[in-house]
C-alpha cells in the first residue's frame, strides 16, 4: 500500500493531500529514510512523522486499503 494512502486510511493525517504534502517537505521516514507519497509499506515498517510539537513513531501491523474508522487504530502500534 503506498505511505500517503495508509496514512489516511489508518486516519493518522486527516487527508491523503496532507500525507502527501508532509512526505514532499521531507517530514516522513520510513526505517530512517526520507520517504516519498508512493512509498509501498510493508507490515513491520517503522515509520516517523515530524510535527511542529515533536514527532510521531509507530509500526505498521496490517495494511487494508478499506478499513473502518474502528479498525484504523488495529492497523499500528505507537512506539
């Protein structure tokens, strides 16, 4: 599943046009490379995202491209 896509499925960015501008100002990493929108994820990538307020590290468990908003939390876990 590409990164920008998970982002907004997984509801960790509100908007898949966010996760896309976040990944192109350099402020996503996936297993500590700078990663762009069309980024593939695997199950088991570590991923950052760089706020203003501090940072965001999680893991991805499962990828499900359709997955509801009670489901979106199952898809990670915060490290």
């Amino acid at each position: 599943m590409r990164l920008d896509k998970f982002l907004k499925v997984s509801r960790i960015l509100k908007r898949r046009t966010q996760a896309a501008e976040a990944c192109k100002m350099n402020k996503v990493f996936v297993g500590g490379r700078e990663s762009k929108p069309g980024h593939k994820l695997k199950a088991g990538d570590v991923v950052r995202i760089e706020f203003a307020s501090g940072a965001l590290t999680f893991r991805v468990l499962a990828l499900n491209e359709k997955a509801t908003k009670e489901e979106a939390a199952t898809l990670y876990e915060i490290l």
